[in-house]
C-alpha cells in the first residue's frame, strides 16, 4: 500500500525562493499534515530563511521544536486554554479574548502574544470595541505583546480580495502602529500594495499553501495498484457488499480513508488512469479504495501507478519522492 506525493525538486525550490524573494516581511505557516510534505521536513525548510515560522496549535509547537533548527519566534495560529510543559520558550502564543488571557496567565505563561483581531469570518478575534480592554489585561497578565493576527474567510464564492483588504484598512487605525500586524488569504500584490498604503506600519504575510504549492504543476499524487480480479454479474463485493449488476473487474488500490483519501465533493473517484476517470465500488476504507472497471475497459495492471486527485492539506502520503 502505498500513496505517493511525486515533487519536481528544481521547480519546487525555485518556486520557494521566488516566493521569498517578493515577500518582504514572509511568514511561513507548517501546520497540520504539513501540506502533504509533513511538518517536519516543511519546518526545517521554513526555519532556514524566516525569523517567525507559524504552526497551527501547541501540540504542533512541541512537536515540531524537536528539531535542530528553530526560528526566532514560533507563532501558534489557534488560541489555548492549556498548556504542555515542554512548550518551546520561542513559542508566541494567541488570545482572541479575556478566557484566553486568563487561562495562559493561570498557568503562569508570560511570554509572547498574539492579539487575535475579529474578522467577517466570525471565528476568533476580539473586535474594535474591547480592543483597548483586552491589550489592558494582555499587559495586566505580563504577557509581552507581539503584534496582531488578522485571519478573513476564503476567496471562494461571494468574497473577493477587495472585500478583505477593506477589512485590513478598517482595522489599521486601531492598532498600537509599534505592534507588526500579521495577515493571510491575500495575494503577494496586494501585500505589497497594503504595505505602500501603510508605510508607518509592518504588515506581514502569512502564507501556506500558495508557498509550498504554488500552482501545484511540480506536485503529483499517486496511489499503486495492488490486485485485481474479475467478478460475474450479481456479484456483491466491499465492506458493504454493494451488488454489482453486470459484472467487469474489481482493482484494487493501496489508497484509503487512512490516507486521507475520500470521494471529491460531487461523489465522483479520485482516482484515474490514463486520463480516464475510474469508478469507485465504494467509499475508500483505512488502506484500500476498490474500484470497478466494466469488461470493455482496460483496467490497470498489478504495480500500475494511478493518478490520485485528493487537496494535499488533508493527504497522508507514505512515501515522498524527489526528481
């Protein structure tokens, strides 16, 4: 069983140091299965050219301050109310509110934080009235400010870039201009643009997806074929004995529900092979996904590799492989 995450090493290094090079005021986000690559091979990358690296959640930060190389500062994007022991002194925290405050100052934290601002994302952040009240008791609490957290909802649907930039100009002159204020979900241009607009202040991008993706055109996923076999009609195969009314050939793949790997969003398979689309028998299991091909189709052969289309942001590959 095996899923594959295939990298052109060239392209993917001159991707990230293009990245870095246009971005003044970079930081690096390594949060959850690190973007596919895992987080700790994405962390070492991140430490060797940002002075802030951002991970997702104080487990990460424990985790991942395993590793020789280590930032100046190690942002945790989601508030707490707990704390490990062996939290990292590097560690910069966040509050979004009161509780948040409260609970890093009962556990005796009085490091670096990060204010967490509202946004039309409804999610953590403090709003522009109680602003003032809460940098009180971060100060109150011996919590040493860090800058501010600026985090919009995605540029999908009824939301534009413009629409979040308006959010980020609204919240400007609220902010303590000594503090950096940190944003995300905007394009490297419009950074820039802000930055212009905002001279007397330090904007920086946080960035994941865009940075070790990019356009994705040096990444391939791929899962291996690991048996086959023909099946008559009326047969009843998988977990959930699905009936297969005329028959064809059942393909077996080290692909599953382990891995990350589930139907796309309107039911069709992931997975295809030699540009063709292949029918999933049923939801993908732990390590296997079955596949249906019909009797006047080719299906793949024992060791074949197909193409796997799964967000890498939430795949569990087995192995990388560099080019």
């Amino acid at each position: 069983m095996t899923v594959r995450l295939t990298i052109d090493q060239g392209a993917w290094r001159s991707h990230i140091q293009s990245v870095v090079g246009e971005v003044d005021g970079l930081v690096p986000v390594v949060k959850g299965n690190g973007y596919g690559f895992g987080r700790s091979m994405l962390f070492r990358e991140a430490a060797s050219f940002a002075g802030e690296v951002a991970v997702g959640s104080v487990a990460e930060a424990v985790a991942v301050s395993r590793d020789d190389v280590q930032p100046e500062a190690l942002t945790v994007l989601t508030p707490t109310l707990r704390l490990p022991a062996s939290l990292p002194s590097s560690a910069v925290l966040t509050v979004g509110n009161s509780a948040h405050v409260q609970a890093l100052h009962a556990h005796g934290w009085r490091g670096r934080g990060h204010v967490k601002l509202a946004s039309s994302m409804h999610r953590y952040g403090i709003d522009r009235e109680h602003l003032g009240g809460l940098m009180n008791e971060v100060e109150a609490a011996g919590l040493t400010p860090f800058g501010f957290m600026f985090h919009p909802p995605l540029l999908e649907g009824v939301r534009t870039e413009a629409d979040t930039v308006a959010e980020i100009d609204a919240w400007i002159p609220y902010l303590d201009p000594r503090l950096p204020l940190s944003v995300s979900h905007i394009g490297i241009a419009t950074h820039r643009a802000l930055r212009a607009r905002h001279p007397q202040r330090t904007i920086r991008l946080r960035l994941g997806t865009a940075l070790w993706h990019g356009d994705k055109s040096f990444l391939h996923l791929s899962a291996d074929v690991l048996d086959r076999h023909t099946v008559g009609p009326e047969t009843r195969a998988g977990y959930r004995l699905i009936r297969i009314v005329d028959g064809g050939i059942l393909v077996l793949v080290g692909a599953g529900s382990s891995h990350g790997v589930a139907p796309l969003p309107d039911g069709r398979s992931p997975f295809h092979h030699r540009r063709q689309r292949l029918t999933l028998l049923e939801a993908p299991h732990m390590h296997t996904s079955m596949l249906l091909v019909g009797r006047n189709q080719e299906p793949p052969e024992v060791g074949e590799w197909l193409d796997l289309q799964r967000p890498l942001i939430t795949t569990q590959p087995d192995e990388i492989m560099w080019t």
